[in-house]
C-alpha cells in the first residue's frame, strides 16, 4: 500500500524535471510534429503525476500515523474509564453518561468543525482537536468526582470532534475519486490498529492506578499535536477555501436526507449495530459461556489485526477490481453472516472466526461508503466528513441502548436484530444504489 515511497521518488522526480527542463530549453524540437508533442505531454504527465502520486502516498502514510495515534489515545482509556468512574462511586447508569455526553458532542459539532476547515484550512483544526484532547484528558485523570468527569467528557466530545473528521477532509482532498477508497481504507487501517493496541497499553498503565492510562492518553494526543504542527502540510489551499466561501452552502443536515441518505444510513446503521454488539457481546459470552475479558480481549485483538490488513492491504485493489459498490456489498455480507453466525457457537475459535467477519466487513464498508459520499458530495470535504462522524456518532449513542435494551429479554437477540438490519440494509443499497448522483459531479476538494 505504502511501498515505492522511497528511493522510486527520488528517481521519478530527477526524470521529470529532465524531461520538463529538455522541453523548456529546446532540446525538443521548437516546432514539434503532432506525434512528438504528444509523446511529450504524455511524458511529463507520467512523470510529474508519478511525482505528485509519490508526494500524496507520503501525506497519506502520516495522516495514517496521526490517525493511528489520535485514536491510540481512545484505545488506551476505553477499557479503564469504567472501572476508574466506579471507583468515584459512580453507577452503571452514570457510567453510560459518560460515553453517551461524548458521542453526543461528537454528533453535534463535527459538522461545526467540518464546515470551519474548508474556510481556514484542515491543519488548525486537527491541531486544536488534538491540543483540547491532550488537555481534558489530563483533566479527566486528576478528577476527584463525578462531575468533573463528566464535564470532561463533554469538553473533550466537544474539541476532539474537530480532529478525526478533519484527517478523513484532508485525504479526500488529497486524492482523486478513484483513489479515495484506498486512502479511506489506509486510516480505517489506522484506526483498526490503534484499537489492537491500545487497550493492551491501557490495562497495563491500569496497573499503576486508573488515571495513568488518561495521562499517558494525553502525552500521546499532545505528542501527535507537535508532529503535525510542525511536520502535517496543509491540503486545502487559500485559494480553495475562497471558492467554497463563495458559493452557497446548504445545511449540513439537509444531505443526510437527500440523494445520498443511502449511503449515510449504511454508515449510521453498521455503526448502531455494532455498537450494540460491543455493549452485549462480553456478556453474552461470560454468561453463557463463561469466558472471560482476556479472551474477550484476544477476540478482539483477532478482528483488529484482520480489520487493519483488509482496510490496508486490500481495499485499493479490490476496489480497483470490482468498483466500491461490489466491495461494499461484500461487506455487509459478512457483516449479515457475522451477526447470524454468533448465536450458533459457544467455542472460542469460531467466535474468534465470527468477530474476524465484522474485521474484514467493517474496513470494507466504511472505507467505500465514505470514499462514494466525498465523491458525489456537493457540499465541502469538512462540512461532508463532520456529517460522516455525525452519522457514526449517533449510531454510538443509540446502538447501546437498544442492545442492552434487547439483550434483557433475549441473549441472542442483539445480534439477530444486527443480522435483519444488515440483510434489510443491503436489499436497499441493491435496490436503490442506481440512483445515487453520478460521481462525475462530485465535488469539492
């Protein structure tokens, strides 16, 4: 995904500026016939778009490492938030506030941040997300009561909404339509492995007292701050930004129910039916099964590692291949089989196997379907990337509760509601993906 970044760029680079250079000062024939002046148009576009194409694989291998590192921070906190919560005496349902009051903000001010970064840049934004992280994470750690966690949280939901979306802006601004899918799927890769290992940093920091692994959150956010600072190019041009100011936005929110409210509502739907998954699943397992939260923790360490090679490795070819609708619906394939699948064994292998089918569905379908929304969007890569993170956010928020909801009145019934939601899911997208608007008049970058 990543190779040719090295000494190819320094080769390709010296042939194109010799082929420009030769042309400028007349080694070429002043007076070129057709066929020589097309074989040089053609040269130099090889040649510089490969020098381009070389530039942007650097961008995109570090916004993997900033995506990498900005939700390492989640990773290591997840698993101890709750134990540090109820420690300060806080219940079950208090605990869920603390999750809940974070997606919330999410939900409410990524479409915000999004649509400022296509006025003044994608850099400021992903700097002060990343700033406000380090700090109220830090904060969350030195808290001697509920409250002050749970202003935490919502200050933290509120800045960190502004980095993430803005990393997925920047790669649609980086690449063409029929790359996007790569790009998406290398920080879904990103992601997938900051989940791998952050929980096992987390429980081991745990070890020391439950406000070391926010510490060491906010160490990292505020390490990852100063690398982009002064390492992380801009990618959204003055100019670029004058353009999109000057023409007529519509509201955020009108998109999520217009032509492309298909694919927002994959993204919305995988998102809640998962999120009931991750309430129940651990329960599921220790009740009837009798597993416990480290083979919870290798299960899940399987899906990662499977989730971060398909979203890596896989995505750009597949899609090259089959197109990004065939691609997701492979993905919600073994996403359906997944949720049917969970119920028919209790062995650790195959539940193993089972969580191995969300991995590899998951990074298919996230990476193609907001790879095929910034293609059509009309709207600015910010403004459409906060929308995505909106969608994502509210799945977080609602997922939870109708699973918890629905795994009191049967165990296995979160996931065969995650199986009929999928099935219904994908009979949408066969049935209406047709009229989605034509790439073609995607737009902005």
């Amino acid at each position: 995904m990543l190779d040719n970044i090295g000494s190819h760029s320094y080769f390709f680079s010296i042939i194109a500026r010799l082929a420009i250079t030769a042309h400028v000062v007349g080694l070429t024939s002043p007076f070129p016939s057709r066929k020589v002046e097309k074989a040089n148009n053609q040269l130099e576009k090889i040649f510089v778009g490969n020098e381009v194409d070389v530039v942007n694989k650097k961008h995109l291998a570090l916004l993997f490492f900033i995506a990498f590192f900005i939700m390492l921070g989640f990773g290591i906190i997840i698993p101890i938030l709750p134990f540090f919560a109820e420690k300060l005496g806080a219940t079950s349902f208090q605990i869920g506030m603390l999750f809940a009051s974070y997606n919330i903000m999410q939900l409410v001010f990524a479409p915000i941040w999004g649509a400022l970064s296509d006025k003044i840049g994608r850099k400021p934004l992903i700097s002060f997300g990343l700033f406000g992280f380090s700090i109220t994470f830090i904060l969350f750690g030195l808290a001697d009561s509920y409250t002050e966690m749970l202003l935490y949280r919502i200050l933290g939901g509120i800045v960190s909404a502004a980095a993430l979306p803005t990393v997925t802006a920047m790669v649609a601004d980086l690449f063409p339509s029929e790359e996007r899918a790569k790009g998406m799927g290398v920080i879904g890769a990103g992601i997938g492995l900051s989940f791998v290992f952050g929980p096992v940093i987390g429980g081991l920091l745990s070890e020391f007292g439950f406000a070391v692994p926010f510490y060491a959150s906010g160490i990292v956010a505020l390490l990852t701050f100063f690398l982009i600072l002064f390492v992380l190019p801009e990618s959204l041009p003055k100019e670029k930004r004058a353009n999109l100011q000057k023409e007529q936005r519509q509201n955020p929110l009108v998109s999520l129910f217009g032509s492309m409210s298909l694919l927002y509502g994959i993204l919305f739907t995988v998102s809640f039916a998962f999120s009931g998954l991750e309430t129940t699943f651990a329960l599921y397992i220790s009740d009837l099964y009798g597993f416990t939260s480290k083979d919870l923790g290798y299960m899940f360490l399987v899906m990662g590692l499977i989730a971060a090679a398909v979203q890596g490795g896989l995505i750009g070819r597949m899609v090259k291949q089959l197109g990004e609708a065939s691609v997701l619906v492979i993905g919600m394939i073994l996403y359906g089989i997944g949720f049917f699948a969970i119920p028919l064994s209790g062995n650790f292998w195959v539940l193993a196997l089972i969580l191995s089918l969300f991995g590899a569905g998951q990074g298919m379908i996230r990476a193609t379907a907001t790879a095929m929304i910034t293609q059509r969007t009309t709207q600015g890569q910010g403004v459409t990337s906060g929308a995505i993170s909106s969608m994502d956010s509210l799945g977080r928020i609602l997922g939870p509760l109708a699973g918890g909801a629905v795994y009191q009145v049967s165990h296995s019934g979160p996931f065969f509601l995650g199986g009929v939601l999928m099935a219904l899911l994908l009979l949408w997208f066969v049935s209406s993906y047709r009229r989605l608007p034509d790439p073609s008049t995607q737009a902005q970058s």
